[in-house]
C-alpha cells in the first residue's frame, strides 16, 4: 500500500493537528478489553491486530508493576438474557452480548490478566469512563496522565482517548499494544488519536518513561 494519502494527510494537519502533550506528573496505565473474544479464532470478535497487541503489551505491564505505577484494567459484561444495561450499544452491535459472566470469551486473555491488588473496572459501553468510577479513581490517586493499551483501537481505545482528554488527563497510546481486525481503521484511529487528543507512542518510548 503507497504511503501516499498518509503523507498528505501529515502535510495537511502539520501546524494545526500536530502538537504533543508528553506525560505529567504520575501515570497510571489502563489496559481496556483484553478479553479472549478478540483472541480466539473463529469468534464473531476475533481481532488478528489484537493478537499482535498482546504479544507486546506483556511488556508494558512488566514495566509498570516493577516500577510502581497504577495499572486499571477493564472489562465488558451485561446481564444475560436481557442486556438492558447495553442499551443502544448492543442493539448496534449484538456481537457483543458474547460479553456475560460465565461466557469463555469474555474472560481476559492470560497473557494480560490482572494480577493480586490490581483494580478491574466492569463497563457496559465503549470508554473506559463512560458510567464507571475510572475517572474519581484516577483523581484521588493524583494521576494526570493516562496510558493506554487494549483494544479495540477504533472502538474503546479511542473512545476512552477522547474522554480522558475530556476528563482532563494527558492521553498517550502504546502504539503496539493496541490492536483492531483490520489494519485500515486501526491506523485511521490512530492517526487521529495522535492529532487531536493525545500522544500514540512507541512500547520503547513508553518503557523509556515508565523506568
């Protein structure tokens, strides 16, 4: 694929759509959705591009434990039967009525999975802020900076990206340890996280910050 349109969409935004924020004072990393609905092959939910984010994000995890920082993962779940608490959500997208206590796809992938004292979030929608207790959280720790990894990039990666920054959070993204099923919405996602609402960095980067 020529990198064409990417070069005149960077021509475009330069000088407008381009500034960086970095990370402040403290950081807490949010792993959103990690579940193995998106790993499993032959899933209505199975994301080749989440499979590669999670070969990565195990890293990023290391790095944050062994140094301290708040990492928050989340999780989808709706009550069976009725999905009331999915509203509209799920009308859009009843693939995602997979997500149900008991439901093997809805587990978290065990490459990833929360470890002793690590706080879970339950959501029912795309951000990780939306209707949950994420951003009291992050305020009573001091945090103002939030790091993302988790998928998927187009669906809740970039929702939470645009509600941090709306939560008033310094947003950054690790590039690799987020993922979708196609690499075109992934990219797209990313180019417009990385314009508008935060920074999308590379693993290096981030293990460079986090040690």
């Amino acid at each position: 694929m020529s990198d064409q349109p990417t070069s005149e969409a960077n021509d475009n935004y330069k000088g407008v759509w381009d500034s960086r924020i970095g990370f402040g004072r403290k950081t807490a990393i949010i792993v959103i959705d990690f579940m193995k609905g998106y790993t499993t092959e032959g899933a209505p939910l199975y994301a080749p591009g989440v499979v590669e984010a999670i070969k990565h994000a195990p890293k990023l995890l290391e790095a944050a434990r062994k140094n301290g920082q708040l990492v928050i993962h989340t999780n989808i779940r709706y009550q069976p039967g009725s999905f009331q608490d999915g509203g509209i959500w799920v009308k859009k997208a009843p693939v995602m009525k997979d997500m149900v206590e008991g439901n093997p796809l809805a587990e978290f992938c065990d490459e990833v999975k929360p470890v002793e004292g690590e706080l879970v979030i339950t959501k029912q929608y795309p951000s990780s802020f939306f209707g949950t207790s994420l951003a009291a959280t992050l305020v009573a720790q001091g945090v103002d900076t939030v790091l993302l990894a988790g998928c998927s990039t187009s669906g809740c990666v970039r929702a939470t990206a645009v509600d941090g920054v709306s939560h008033g959070f310094r947003v950054i993204v690790a590039r690799e340890c987020v993922g979708d099923r196609h690499s075109a919405p992934h990219e797209a996602n990313l180019f417009d996280i990385d314009s508008k609402y935060g920074d999308v960095i590379s693993l290096e980067e981030c293990l460079q910050h986090l040690s």
